[in-house]
C-alpha cells in the first residue's frame, strides 16, 4: 500500500465519519424547529428477527430494511446492486457483465455465513460447493420489500444464518378484487425487461401472477490486456414465473400456496484475463404450501416448501448438478402474557443432490431436524429482551446447541426523542454440504462451522423524522471447513479433501447509518462501515472501509429524483497464476434517479444513469466492470 492510498482511504474515514456527525447535528436542529414537517414512520415494523411484527425501535438486532419505495429507486438494478447499497454489505460481481456470478459478504463472512429468505423460507442450492442461494434467479419486479438482519440468529433459522440473514418479501395481494401492473424498461448493453402482474379476490380465494422476462447483450466479462484483441459479449437471460394462491376458510383457517420457477442462461468467460465461449443454465422451481390457523393467543403454522435446482455447465469441462431440498417447519406462536410473547416448534430439512453420473441423490442425502424456542419480553419501562435456543441434530455429524440473548432499552428523552441501546450475544452454525460430505473429496466427518456474534450499539429516534444507527461487532469462527491439499516430499501436489480447519477467524468493527427526512420535499442518507479482520489473509476481496450517500428531492408533488455515492475502499485479492496478492485500488461510484408521474400516479415514467463520471474501476481482478450505463422504462399500474 503505498502512502497515497492510505491518506486516500483515511481521509475516506474521516470524511464519512465528520458528515455523519454534521448531519445528526444539523438534523436535530432541523428536527426540533420544524416539527410540523414529519414525514417518517417512526414505528416501521421488522418480523425477520422474531419472526413475528415488531417495531424497530423494540428489536435488540441490527436490521436495516429497503422497502418498496427504495426499489422503485432503483431502475434497471438487481437485487444483488440494491444489496451492495445496504450497510455493511459488500457484494461481488454486480458491476460486472450480466450474468456474472455473485459474492456476498457481510462482517467478514461470505455466501455461506448469510441466509437467503424468500418469505421467510430459507433457500438453498445443495448442488453447490456451499448451497449457498443464487441471487441470479431473481428479478427485482417481484420483490416487496427486504429485510437484513447482521449478525446472525441460527436459533430462528437454523443452518446458514451465521453472519446475517436476508429475508426477502415477494409482492403480495393487497385485497383488491382486480388489480395489477406492467413495467418495460430499456438500457444500456441493448439490454430490455418486460415485467407484469395481476391479483384479486373472489369470495375466499386470492391469487396473484407474476410474470417477468429480461434479455441483455451484455459485454465481455474477462478483462482484455491487449488493444489489439477482441473478446465476445457475454449476454444473459432470464425467465420468471410465480403463482400466490390464498384461500381462507374462515377466520381461524386459512392456507397459502406458491408455485415458482426461475430460469436464466448466461454466458462466461474461461477466467481472469481469458476469453472464451462459454456458457451456464441455471433454474429452480419451488412448491410451497402453508396452513395457518389462529385463536384469541396466537396462531399456528405450517410451513412446507420443495425446491428443485438444476445448472449445467457448457465448456471445455462440462458438467451438470441437479438439487432437491425439502423444507418441513411447523411452528407455534402464542401471546403468553401481556408482555411476553412466544414462538417454538420444529423445523426439518431433506438435502440430496446429483452430480452427472458421479453422484447419485441416494448416496448423497442427509437430513436435519431441529427444534427451537424463542421468546421476546416488553415491559413499559422501555425495557426488551429476546432469547432463544435451537438443537440441531444432523444425520452425519450429531447434535449442535445454539442460543441467543438480546437485550435492548428504549429510552424516552424527550416529547421528541427516544434512545435505544443495545447488546447481542448469539451463536451460529453452518452444516457441511452434501459437496463437502460426499463428493470424490468429500469428508463424512466433518463438523458444522460455529460462530459468535457479539454486538453493542446504540439507536437515536428523533421528532420522527431522524434515525440514527451505530453498532460496533465482534465476530469469531472456528471449524471453518476449507479444502485442504497435500504435496508429497517435492512439493507435487497428490491431492486433498475438505476438512475442519483449526485456525479461528476473527472480524470486528462498527456501523453507522444516518436517515433523515428534512420535510415533505427533501430527506437523506448516509452510511459508514469499518471492519478488520486479525488474520489479513482471511480477509481477501473485503474493503475495510465502505461509506454511502444518498439524497430525495421532490420539488413537485409527481416529481422525484435521487442522487447516490458510493465508496468502497482498497480490497487485496489473491492472484494464484502469479501466486502473490494484489492490492485493489479503492472508487466511489455516483447514480442519479428521476421519476414523474401521470394520470394521478398509475403511469410513470422514470430513468436512470449510473456511473456518472464513467469511473473505470477492478470490482474482481482480471474482470471487467460497467462504465457509465442508463436505463429508462415506463410503468403503468391498474
């Protein structure tokens, strides 16, 4: 690191932390003297960590959500670029061509330490080396709203919530007796998406159909290091469907289902620096069925879901996975006292998966089964406290017992603003794969990856119109399962398997976030993120400093715009054909947002243009990344 970039990313730092600060004082100024101007809901409510609606304000967990509005502002993005934009989280490959495949890393973990939700069902691929979600799969048109949750709650979620989890809402069916919209928007890469839905009731029953298609031609996704060369595009496709189907009985009984299918085709590149003619086909199609049923104290729940993944390969080395995973969880929640509310039950989960004709689902199947109890305690003093423990009891390895305590307390300072301080203690765990357990390197012996998540910070909720987050984090893991080569007496490498690591990994740092809504026509935010790890080179691919901002300007009641910053600091990589790491310089990346709209809101009309200055930037080393792009798009709501 030579003394540019450290003043460079020190100053970063610096100025992240200075604007923060300038902003809460500036915003309480604001605040006091312009009380009439309220325009934010102070008591938004988060379920993803209780399962069950709390305000946000009352929960002892780091939860940051992007809600439907947040979406909108986000033309022509993915799910993995709206992600990137969240605190403390930092994605891979989102900059890059289409298709490419994605990271994401949250205080120190990686895909594997954070849990995907999709209506608070849990996600996963078991075809792959870490069963891990591919956010590839789903198109931002059917998203709600998202929830994350850092710093883990196996207790609720079992298996893969170590570092964070993701609980993402897909839109539901708001009542109307007929309803819908579609969405068209071009952009840059010649790239188009054409998106729609319906919903609507009849007597007892709801239904909602989505329907989403997008096609970009893309551009090469292997860096060129000479002029002269001339690598192909690398385009990606993707399909959708998804069917939400309600009908309720009467008012204890009723039953939810969905039927959904992703599908996407995407070309890649043979490697850093090299091109080729290559191309993956992925799909999932999940079935999922859930019965409800209330009383005066509470309600109880079933939730079934199935999930068949399949991806193929088509290279040089083809190669074709399929997955099926079945998802039990059968859960109670009941109002056991005015203050203290309680969720138990037990979940069980089926893994299997084939790989060609080396692995067969039979050989490489195991199960889970786990029972869990949570309960969240309110007292009027201000005073909350969740805890809750889990046993996991797994088919190849035995029994893992987790826990959680989080204690907060809301304080009321004034007719104006509340404090919130709290603390987290939890533990986490991750199951080995069936990859890991039984492929040509598989380890029948392997124990779950463990984690504990330590959190203390603070919250400021002001004239209902600022929030103010800091947290500070302290992560360690250990088993970590990696693959573990052997080399004989020369150095000649003769194999290996996966194995439980002994050495620890340690990450800590701290998080800050800034929302203010000045008044009717102006609000803004702003984020910092710092996080370091003992041991650097477990830290690979991870900025040590991360910061945003972001400003909403409505100067007419139809009219919107957003400007965006973001900065991400110097990361270090490890190149393994040169066999050294490799400092990434660190950029800062600005997007701008307009929206008008017609007809008393259904028809609206927005674009975009992100990357401005056409910053030329390494997102991954030997890949290349979007310059500045556009997209623009019209949707029309009935």
């Amino acid at each position: 690191m030579n003394k540019k970039q450290v003043s460079f990313t020190t100053l970063g730092r610096q100025l992240a932390t200075k604007t923060l600060a300038i902003g809460c004082i500036i915003a309480v100024h604001q605040g006091f003297s312009q009380d009439s101007l309220r325009t934010q809901k102070l008591n938004e409510v988060v379920v993803t960590g209780t399962r069950f609606d709390v305000p946000v304000e009352k929960s002892g967990k780091t939860i940051y959500k992007v809600t439907a509005d947040d979406i909108e502002k986000n033309a022509g993005k993915s799910v993995a670029d709206i992600l990137n934009e969240v605190p403390g989280i930092q994605m891979g490959g989102n900059f890059g061509s289409p298709g490419t495949n994605i990271s994401l890393f949250v205080r120190g973990g990686s895909n594997k330490n954070t849990l995907i939700l999709i209506d608070g069902v849990p996600l996963n691929d078991p075809s792959g080396i870490t069963a891990s979600y591919d956010l590839r799969l789903l198109p931002i048109s059917q998203i709600e709203s998202i929830e994350v949750l850092k710093g883990g709650l196996s207790t609720l979620y079992g298996t893969g919530a170590s570092a964070a989890v993701i609980n993402i809402s897909l839109k539901e069916n708001k009542g109307e007796k007929l309803a819908g919209g579609v969405n068209y928007n071009y952009g840059s890469y010649n790239t188009i998406a054409a998106s729609g839905n319906i919903q609507g009731k009849a007597n007892k029953l709801t239904y909602l159909l989505s329907a989403n298609y997008s096609n970009s031609d893309g551009f090469s996704s292997a860096l060129e290091q000479s002029d002269t060369s001339t690598f192909t595009k690398d385009g990606f496709n993707q399909k959708n469907g998804l069917l939400k189907l309600g009908y309720t009985f009467n008012k204890q009984f009723a039953i939810d289902g969905i039927v959904a299918y992703d599908d996407f085709e995407t070309d890649y590149d043979g490697g850093a620096f090299i091109d080729a003619d290559n191309q993956q086909l992925g799909n999932m199609c999940r079935v999922g069925l859930i019965p409800t049923f209330k009383y005066a104290k509470g309600q109880i729940q079933l939730k079934t879901m199935y999930v068949n993944n399949s991806s193929e390969f088509i290279s040089a080395s083809p190669k074709a996975n399929d997955g099926k995973n079945l998802q039990l969880d059968l859960s109670q929640r009941h109002y056991l006292t005015s203050t203290i509310t309680g969720v138990w039950g037990i979940s069980r989960q089926e893994f299997s998966y084939k790989q060609g004709k080396d692995i067969d689902f039979a050989v490489s199947k195991f199960s889970s089964i786990d029972p869990y109890a949570s309960f969240f305690y309110e007292h009027r003093s201000g005073f909350n406290l969740h805890v809750g423990a889990r046993l996991n009891t797994h088919s190849e390895y035995g029994s893992k017992f987790v826990y959680n305590a989080n204690p907060s307390y809301l304080i009321k300072v004034s007719q104006s603003a509340q404090v919130k301080l709290l603390a987290s203690i939890s533990t986490s765990y991750i199951t080995p794969t069936g990859y890991q357990l039984f492929a040509i390197y598989g380890n029948t012996n392997l124990k779950p990856e463990e984690a504990l998540n330590l959190e203390l910070g603070g919250s400021l909720y002001l004239n209902k119109s600022l929030v103010l987050n800091v947290v500070y984090f302290d992560r360690n893991e250990n088993s970590v399962i990696d693959f573990v080569s052997k080399f004989d007496n020369t150095g000649a490498w003769i194999g290996g398997a996966y194995d439980n690591l002994t050495k620890e990994r340690h990450v800590k740092g701290y998080e800050a976030d800034l929302s203010y809504n000045m008044n009717k026509m102006l609000s803004f935010s702003a984020n910092y993120t710092h996080a370091s790890a003992d041991d650097a080179t477990t830290f690979y691919r991870i900025p040590e400093d991360k910061f945003g901002f972001s400003a909403n300007i409505s100067p007419l009641q139809n009219t919107t715009a957003s400007l965006k910053y973001n900065f991400t600091g110097m990361r270090t990589i490890f190149d393994f054909g040169k066999y050294e790491e490799v400092k990434l310089e660190s950029y800062g990346l600005i997007d701008i947002y307009v929206q008008q709209k017609f007809l008393y809101g259904k028809l609206i009309g927005y674009g975009a243009l992100n990357n401005v200055l056409d910053k030329d930037f390494v997102s991954i080393y030997g890949f290349t990344t979007r310059g500045r792009n556009f997209n623009i798009g019209m949707k029309y709501n009935f």
